[in-house]
C-alpha cells in the first residue's frame, strides 16, 4: 500500500529570505500550497466573522437566500475586486452542494421609434422638411439647395450630406437610439 504523502509538516519552518523562495517552493510544493490556503482560510474567517458583527447570516438557509441571489453576490464582488469575498460566496454555494447560477441574461429594451411630424420651415442652410420631437429636443431634416439631406439635433448639424430622405430618416433614428442606451445603465452597473 501507497503510503500518501504529509499535507503538514511536522514541525513549523522558518520563513525563507525572498531570494531562497522560488528554491523552497519548488522542493516543496504542497508545503506551499497548504500554507496558501491556511493563510487565505483564515481570511475567509476574519471577513465572516467581521459580517456576523454587522448582523450578516443565513447564507445556510436556501429558502430565506437562494442560489441566484449568492451567485449574483459572487458576481458582483467579482467585479469589486475582493477575493476574500468571492472566495466566501464560493464557499457558501459549495457547502451548500451548490454551483454558480448562471448570469441573468440583460433584457434587450428597444427604443420608441421617432415620430416625423412633415414640415416645410425655411432655414438658413436649406429647407426643414421633418421635425421628430423626442422629450430632449428636436431632430431636423433638412433639404439642402444642392438636394442632399442633413440630420440636424436642434441647432446643431449632426451629419453630412446624405443622398435620400430615407436614409437620413434612418441616421437621425440611430443617433437617437445611441443618445438613449447611453443614458441607461449597464448590467454590470446594476440595470436590468
């Protein structure tokens, strides 16, 4: 029979100068690995016992905090960058025989498209054909003197000359849709 190999050594070693480390670990893996994850456990255990002190607890109770709600919490920490955190609601789920939920997938929202009101207003750099209203200002439709169309947001000229009515009719309802998801959240910031 195999006789395994010591996960602990017997008695404690003396820490090593920087420059004989790369030496020690490699004559020595799992004494490193262990000392890694000794060192990191206790982490785990300082950070949960400082949230127990605030009143934070039953991750154990899978009807009051569920595996989408600890897999979005390990997320999230993901993305604060502690992995003393991550490493705790890893361990919650993994104690609970548990893997990570899968992410949410983000609701795609379309935006409203812009409603044209015909127009026949004269302005200085040629003739306002269309007006789309939105609830932060005016997109104009301009014909030009030389026939090309320009989108204008307000006052101010958004786009070349364009060759078609359609096709700056399109551009204006792209900027808008580009003005609106900008404005919203992303997932990752907490919107849905």
């Amino acid at each position: 029979m195999k006789k395994l190999p010591r996960v602990f050594p017997r008695k404690p070693s003396v820490a090593k100068p920087a420059s004989e480390t790369a030496v020690f670990a490699a004559e020595n893996h799992a004494n490193l690995d262990n000392r890694a994850v000794s060192s990191f456990s206790y982490a785990m255990r300082v950070k949960l016992a400082a949230k127990r002190l605030e009143g934070r607890g039953g991750w154990q109770d899978k009807e009051q905090c569920s595996n989408e709600y600890l897999s979005q919490l390990l997320r999230e920490h993901v993305e604060k960058g502690d992995p003393v955190d991550v490493a705790n609601f890893a361990m919650m789920l993994h104690q609970r025989g548990e893997r990570i939920s899968p992410s949410p997938v983000p609701i795609v929202m379309g935006v409203k498209p812009l409603e044209w009101t015909t127009a026949a207003l004269q302005h200085s750099y040629g003739l306002v054909i269309r007006i789309g209203q939105t609830p932060f200002g005016a997109y104009h439709i301009l014909k030009g003197r030389q026939g090309k169309f320009e989108v204008y947001f307000t006052t101010v000229p958004l786009s070349g000359a364009i060759d078609d009515e359609a096709e700056a009719l399109a551009w204006a309802q792209s900027d808008y849709e580009r003005r609106i998801r900008a404005a919203l959240p992303s997932p990752m910031e907490g919107g849905e």
